[in-house]
C-alpha cells in the first residue's frame, strides 16, 4: 500500500497527515496553505519504512490482535490511522529492523 504523507517540514520527518492516494494529500495541502507558499509539502512515504497492519504484527509475535491494539495504546508501538485501520512503523518493532 502506497502512504502519502502532508507536512510541514522539506525533510519529511514530521507528517501531520497520511492518506493513501496522493490526491486527497494535494487537496488537503492545498487547502492548508490556500496561498501556495510552499509551507505544506506532499511526498510518498518510501523513505525506507515499512508500515504493517495490526494482523500483521499480531502474526508475527504470535499474539491476539487485541494485545497489539493494547500495545498501540500504551504507547510501547510507534503506529499511525488511516480511517479505521492502523498502520505500524516496521522499524518500531526490534524483531523487524534485521
């Protein structure tokens, strides 16, 4: 799944919003800066992350999809929404950065 990202910052560190077509990303960058400043910037989130589901992460670690959304609400996991779905940072898992 292609990720697009709207935020503030030229390095892309800092994404405000992700959608996943580039479209509504230009809509919503375009109405956060009506006066094409150039202070909202769009990109495709392929700077080397690898974003998993839920189910994913709750195969991998052999766990209950429940135990990972638990982990997501404690903050122990880096993850983010797309609507009803979150997404997790692959690098945020250590089992995943090999």
């Amino acid at each position: 799944m292609k990720l697009y990202i709207v935020t503030t910052s030229r390095d892309y560190e800092f994404p405000i919003e992700w959608y996943t077509n580039r479209e509504d990303a230009e809509c919503r960058r375009n109405s956060l800066d009506p006066t094409g400043y150039g202070l909202f910037y769009v990109a495709e989130a392929t700077y080397g992350h690898k974003f998993l589901s839920v189910t994913q992460v709750s195969q991998f670690y052999n766990v209950p999809r429940n135990t990972v959304l638990n982990w997501i609400k404690q903050g122990n996991i880096k993850a983010f929404r797309i609507g009803s779905k979150w997404m997790i940072k692959a690098e945020s898992l250590p089992s995943f950065n090999s």
